[in-house]
C-alpha cells in the first residue's frame, strides 16, 4: 500500500510499525526507507527477506529490530519442514543464527532470538506443533510487552522536564523505532497527551536522516512543536537555552553505562554538558548487556560510503576516490549521560549497581553464561 505526502501527515502514526500478521503467516512492516515520501506497507515471508528488510534498515531501531527478528524466527519455525524435534532445533538454530547476522549493534536483536530459542529448548519434548504454537505466542508478546515498557520509560521520563520545556532529541527513537510511543519519544507523547506543550529540536542525523525522516514526521504528525535541525547546530540552540533536556534511544548499553547510539550522540553529549543540559539515555531493559565490561566492547557496524557520498544527491558531493568511513553509531561515555531511563526506573551512576537493582530477575538465558555484575 502506498499513500503521498499529505496522507502520510494524517495516519502515520495509525499504521504499526512492525506487525505479525497470523492469517497470512507474515510480517507486516512500513518500509522506512521510503518515508517521508510514502507510506508503503510490506508484507513479509520469507527468512531472505525479513533479513534484508533489517539490514537495509526498512525496519530499523533497537525494538522494533528485536520485535522483527522475533517474527521473522517464528515463520521461520513454521516454514521448517520436519517434525523431529532435533532436526527442527537444529534448522531453528541456523535460521536464528543468519537472521543474528543481519545487523551487529543492537543487542534488542540478539535479546529477541535468544529468548525465541529458550522457548524452543524449554518445549523439546512436547513436539513441534507445540513449539510452534508456544513461538508464536513468544513473539505476540515480545510485540505486545514492547508498547507497555515504552509507556512506563515515558512515564519515568517525565518526571525529569516540565510543561513548556525545550527538548532534543537525535535520529529516530521513535514510534517508528518501536511498537509504539518510542523510547526517546515517548516523554514527548505522554507530555502531548497532558497539556505539555513541549518544544522539540529534532536534529537531522546524517547520513540517513533519521531525524529529519522519521522523527520530524512523526512527532509532526502528532500535532507537536517540532523544529528539525542540522546535526551541527545544536550548539547553537543549547548557547541559547532553548533546550532543557536531551533524550536519546540507545541499541546496547554496556555494563558501566557506556551506551551505542545513531552516530552523532556523543557529539549532542559533548555539547549538552559543556551548556549544563542533562542528556538523558532511554534504554529497555532489553537494550542492557551486562556482557560488556564498557563501550569499548560494543561492536559498531560500518556501511557503505555511498550514504555519505552520494545517496541523497542528484550528483555525487564528494571527489571519486576520496576515503571514507562511515561508522553507524558511536560510544557515549557514562560520565556524559545524566541517567539512563529504563521501564523499571531511572538509572544514574554508577550504572552497574543501578542496573542490578532494576534488571528483570532472573535474567535471560543467554546473559547468564557470560553475565558482568
Ligand atoms: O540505524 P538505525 O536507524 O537502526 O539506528 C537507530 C538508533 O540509533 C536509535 O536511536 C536506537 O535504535 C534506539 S530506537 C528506540
């Protein structure tokens, strides 16, 4: 389905931004990499192309990654074509290990299919069918719980600003990054809903304009005050105390507070601390790795150079042969971030001791064998 510009202002925020489809066996996702010019929904089946629907960022953000990883494992599960339970985990092992490999930094990604196999390994002896059934209803909820934990990060948020502040935020840690109300966003949703009025600075966020995209088009679409901004001029709204919090998503936060985001996040730290805003991290719970010691550890995906070159141009912009590097997230360090906002509360430093308190007990599977506290 496709709709222009003007429908898109309208009904954005109507459509989910990842789905599962149950009649049709499919994941249903709005193509991201065709906003803001329309609104294109894709309907998903097959195992090659919900992992190239990640990987080119058609869907994308932490959450709403794991949300479709979660369904994309389960069809998978569905589509395996032998009822011994053996043989089925070891084909749900390699389905789940090519989809881990579509994306290498949000650690929602990982959280989601590990969580997915611990339901294949509890079940064994009951039987494919079973599995099968127990999957899907695995996946509903990693999609149903992920509007509930973005609520309750809003709802903590909140605490933190006050009606008429000046806000910003960087990238899209959106309902588009999401099931619903977002992480980053979802103060400013919940501030709309109770007479805020809230100012929103929306940096653009080269190279893929998430900000300007996304965000901008979302919380636009919502009726809120929004002004987009390129990612170099929020030095210049901080200088001019038009800004009195930043929030920002995160894909995995390590151990010590260390937090991976979109590129440019530290820059927005930097500058936040040197004009005494606090800058705020909204993080899942999903989205902490007590795996990793610090940031240092946290693997940052690289893309293509043509991002930055050429991808937004009629003409390329730069010379031919010019080297480029185009790191998709960078590392803010702890001491930079005034708290980290999870659905279980608010973390400030140190983070470690903070973290152990508000992690859900007993923690996943899969972070047991290597856990950091
Ligand atoms: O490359 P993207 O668009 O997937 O990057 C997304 C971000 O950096 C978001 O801020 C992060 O995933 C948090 S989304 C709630």
């Amino acid at each position: 389905m496709a709709d222009n510009m003007e429908n898109l202002e309208k009904n954005i925020l109507d459509y989910e931004t990842v789905a599962l489809d149950i009649e049709k066996y499919a994941l249903v996702i709005i193509d991201q990499t065709q906003l803001p010019g329309r609104i294109e929904l894709l309907s998903l089946t097959d195992l090659k192309d919900i992992w190239e629907a990640i990987r080119l960022l058609k869907v994308r953000g932490a959450p709403a990654i794991g949300v479709a990883a979660a369904i994309g494992i389960y069809l998978a599960a569905e589509q395996i074509g032998t009822d011994d339970p053996q043989l089925f985990y070891e084909e749900f092992r390699k389905a789940k290990n090519y989809l881990a490999g579509s994306r290498p930094t949000a650690v929602n990604l990982f959280w989601a299919l590990d969580r997915m196999e611990q339901v294949v390994r509890t079940h064994l002896p009951e039987g494919t069918a079973e599995i099968r059934r127990l999957l899907q209803r695995e996946a509903i909820r990693i999609h149903d719980e992920d509007i509930e934990v973005c609520r309750r990060i809003g709802e903590h948020a909140l605490t933190l600003v006050k009606p008429g502040d000046g806000l910003l935020t960087h990238c899209n840690a959106g309902q588009l990054a999401t099931v619903k109300y977002g992480t980053a966003t979802a103060p400013m949703y919940l501030g709309q809903e109770r007479g805020y009025d809230f100012h929103i600075f929306v940096d653009e966020t080269r190279p893929l304009l998430q900000g300007a995209r996304l965000t901008a088009s979302e919380l636009h679409a919502a009726g809120m005050d929004v002004t987009l901004i390129c990612d170099n001029m929020s030095a210049a709204v901080m200088k001019k105390g038009l800004v009195q919090a930043v929030f920002v998503g995160c894909d995995r936060v390590a151990a010590n507070g260390d937090t991976a985001n979109k590129i440019g996040t530290s820059v927005v730290a930097c500058v936040a601390k040197q004009y005494n805003v606090p800058l705020y991290v909204c993080a899942p719970t999903s989205t902490i790795d007590m795996t990793l010691g610090t940031g240092d550890e946290i693997p940052i995906e690289e893309r293509a150079p043509e991002e930055i070159t050429e991808m937004w141009y009629e003409t390329r912009m730069a010379p031919e042969s010019v080297k480029v590097y185009n790191p998709c997230f960078d590392v803010t360090d702890h001491s930079l971030i005034a708290a980290i906002i999870t659905e279980n509360g608010i973390a400030r430093p140190p983070y470690k001791e903070a973290f152990r308190k508000l992690l859900p007990k007993p923690l996943p599977s899969a972070y047991n064998e290597n856990i950091n506290v």
